[in-house]
C-alpha cells in the first residue's frame, strides 16, 4: 500500500557532468520502488529533462512564494522546472542556516500550494540520544514541522539521526525500528490511522549498499534518505535494487 522510495540527496555537489549518473539508474528506477534525486538548483532543469522514471526534487525552499529574497528559491521555483519534491528541515539547514520548526512547517505549507510532495527530515543529535531525549526530540520535531493537511500523497517524513549523517555510524536495527514505529504511531494519531499510515518513512544517514537490505527489513522502513552513496550509480543502484527486493515492512 506504501510504494516504496529511494531518495538520493546530493546537497552541494554536482556539476553538469554528473548527470550522466542519472541516466546510469534508469533501469533500477523500473524495478517498482520509486526512485528521486535531488540535485543542486542549478541542475533541477537538465535533471527534469533526462529524468525518465526518476523523480527530481528540490533541497530547501522559502516559504514565500516570491519576494525580495536575494539568493532564495521559493516552491513555486522548484515546480515550476517541473521537480515534484522538496526535502525540508535537513539537520544541515537546521544547523548551517539555524532552521527551526515553525520555518520548516511555513515552508512545507508553501510546498504544498505549489503541489510539491514534502521530504520532512527530523532526527536526533548525539548527545541527545545519549541523553535519551531522542523520542521526545522526534515528538517535537515533528508536531512542529509537519503542518496540518499532511496526507500519503504530499508527505514523506524522513529520519535521520544527525550522528549517523556521513559518518558511517548507523543505528541499530532495532533504534531504527524503535524510532520508525514512534514516528508511524504519532502521525496516526494526529492525522488519522488511514493517513498515519500512508506516509512514507524514509531512514537516512550513512546507508549503503552493504547495509541496504538489513535496514529495508525494518518495520515501517519505507525507503531511504541517501546521501554520499546516491553521488554515483555504482553505490545507489543496488540500495534500489535492495529496496526493489526488500519485502513490507
Ligand atoms: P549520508 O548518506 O552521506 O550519510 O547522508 C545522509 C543524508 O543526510 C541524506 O539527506
């Protein structure tokens, strides 16, 4: 019932030679799960335009919609090169541009209006896991990111503790089931069993392909959040072969 995503970030990396690694996941991208990229702004038209059965997305919007804003790019931007996702409140935009939730929950509703589908990433911090805040940090984050109107068609939620972020430490299968679990419960109850349960959850932070398969086994694991490893075809085509195999979480 939840089709199944994989999601590759590639933050600030890529110039126009790059794109040929996208042609190199088209056959992958058929296997049934759906696949996106999310490219640099600068390469969202000419990924659009060799996307094939690839989705393009955005990596940040404004909430505004256009304005006086140098340097900013609004929903309606990224729609209009006919990208359909926008990932929001990445633990990067948090910390590097001191991103808050109500922000992220004002851009996710801009997102909406210009019909993106919202990638909205929560996830705990060291210290915070340490201290054993994580289901609280997660709980916050995601009451204040996530707006009211949220259905499984234009929200994805993504997890990703920002310790496992490039790092190559990863959770535990059974935190990454702890947390994925949580997070399905509190959107139920927020927004209802059917919607709580047609959102998508993504699990992000230094997948790979050799650890691919152990995590799409975990309940309510619908996908992933890749970053370093969705740069060449050579790592993402088997993590979307992975998830093409992975049975319902
Ligand atoms: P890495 O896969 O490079 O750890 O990055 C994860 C991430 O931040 C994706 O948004």
């Amino acid at each position: 019932m939840r089709r199944k995503l994989a999601a590759g970030n590639w933050k600030m990396n890529g110039l126009r030679a790059q794109l040929s690694e996208i042609d190199a996941m088209q056959e992958a991208a058929s296997g049934g799960s759906e696949v996106l990229i999310c490219p640099p702004t600068t390469l969202l038209t000419e990924a659009v335009a060799r996307a094939g059965h690839i989705e393009i997305g955005g990596q940040d919007c404004h909430a505004r919609a256009s304005g006086a804003h140098t340097g900013d790019v609004s929903a309606a931007m990224l729609a209009d090169t006919g990208a359909s996702y926008v990932i929001l409140g990445h633990s990067e935009r948090r910390t590097d541009h001191d991103e808050h939730d109500d922000e992220v929950r004002a851009k996710c509703k801009s997102a909406w209006e210009a019909g993106l589908k919202a990638v909205v990433c929560v996830g705990e911090t060291l210290a915070e896991r340490e201290a054993s805040n994580t289901l609280d940090i997660i709980g916050g984050q995601l009451a204040g990111s996530i707006p009211d109107g949220a259905t499984g068609h234009n929200l994805v939620v993504a997890y990703e503790p920002v310790w496992a972020i490039g790092t190559g430490k990863v959770p535990t299968t059974d935190q990454i089931g702890e947390v994925h679990d949580f997070i399905r419960a509190r959107l139920e109850r927020r927004f209802g069993a059917g919607v709580g349960r047609s959102v998508r959850l993504l699990y992000g932070g230094s997948v790979k392909p050799a650890n691919a398969a152990e995590i799409f086994a975990v309940s309510n694991v619908d996908g992933a959040l890749v970053g370093g490893a969705s740069l060449k075809a050579a790592d993402f085509v088997p993590i979307i072969e992975a998830l093409n195999g992975a049975s319902d979480g």
